[in-house]
C-alpha cells in the first residue's frame, strides 16, 4: 500500500488530521489495479480496524517489517504443570483394571471392579498423594482419566463368575454331564 502526501488541503483550517493518504491496490492480469477502499476491504473480507492496524504496525516498525503476532503463545497462568498430571496418571495406573471377557475382540478398553467410583478414586488420591505436593483438581483428575478409555462400570455384556464357570464346563463336557451342567446353570439363574 503506497503512501502520498495529500495534494489539497482547505483553508478553513490550520491543521489537517490527516498528512498521508493510502491507496490499495490488486493484482490484475499481471499489473497492479488502483481500487478504492471498499473495494479492497470487501475483496479480502477484512475490516476497517485490521486495516489501520497493519499500516500502523509497519510504520513504527523500525524495519518497515511488521513483527510476529504473538496471541495464544503464552502459557496459561492457571495450567496445571506436567508433573502433577503425571502423579495423576501414575495413581490411575495403580488401579486394578481388566479387560472384558466378551468384548475382548471389539475393543481394547479396560474396566475397573464396580465398587469404583471416580469420587473414590479421587479421595484415594488425595491420600495417596505426597504431604508436599497440593492435588489437582477434581475436574481435572476425571479428565485425566477419561483419557485412558477406562470404564468403571462392568459392560453389559458381562455375567458372574458362576455363570462363567458353568458355560466353561458345558463347552468341555461329554454329552451326559451337559445336562446336568444345563440344569445347575438354570437354578443358579432362577
């Protein structure tokens, strides 16, 4: 955007506000095309503010380089550091989890015994914790663990070992002992 000096000035007044006038242009077959401002500005969909905000950055740019934007390069002030997250995730690791028998196949996800809950495994933290270091929130320990794809619940697939235990023997049975297995299993049920 090309800068020049303003050519008519009105004698009404002594000073004028504005010293320089800026032209814009776009690239058009090969040369540059004088447009208006509105123009310009609709073309790229930017804003009036954007506008002067550049031109004003490179003019006190010593360099006539405007500088990098800086927004979003600094760490929050609030973000919780690396090595309580790893605390975090070395308590969730501790955990016995399992893996579900029938859905072994389907996924990879593991399961915690159902008396968990995750307000317990937080007060457990909480205790588990050393005395010096101060415990994340909860907030953040429950996102934690969602990150590593544990459910606590127990699948709905999923039977008692009793159930288990019968299916087992009913698959490795002769033909006369599959009945009575059949006939256990249906009581244990009932």
């Amino acid at each position: 955007m090309p800068r020049k000096k303003v050519s008519k000035t009105r004698g009404w007044k002594k000073y004028k506000n504005r010293m320089l006038t800026h032209t814009y242009f776009l690239n058009l077959d090969g040369g540059n095309t004088e447009i208006c401002k509105k123009c310009f500005l609709t073309t790229f969909d930017i804003t009036n503010r954007f506008v002067t905000s550049v031109i004003r950055n490179k003019l006190s740019a010593t360099s006539g380089v405007v500088h990098e934007d800086t927004r979003g390069k600094s760490e929050p002030y609030n973000k919780t550091p690396s090595s309580d997250l790893e605390l975090v995730k070395s308590h969730i690791n501790l955990i016995p989890s399992y893996e579900s028998h029938y859905t072994r196949k389907d996924s990879a996800r593991k399961y915690l015994p159902s008396y968990y809950t995750l307000k317990k495994m937080y007060d457990e933290y909480k205790i588990w914790l050393p005395a010096d270091k101060k415990p994340v929130s909860q907030k953040i320990y429950q996102t934690q663990f969602k990150s590593f794809g544990i459910k606590i619940k127990k699948p709905n697939k999923d039977t008692c070992a009793t159930c288990d235990k019968y299916q087992m023997l009913i698959k490795n049975s002769t033909r006369n002992e599959k009945e009575t297995l059949r006939k256990e299993l249906k009581a244990h049920q009932a």
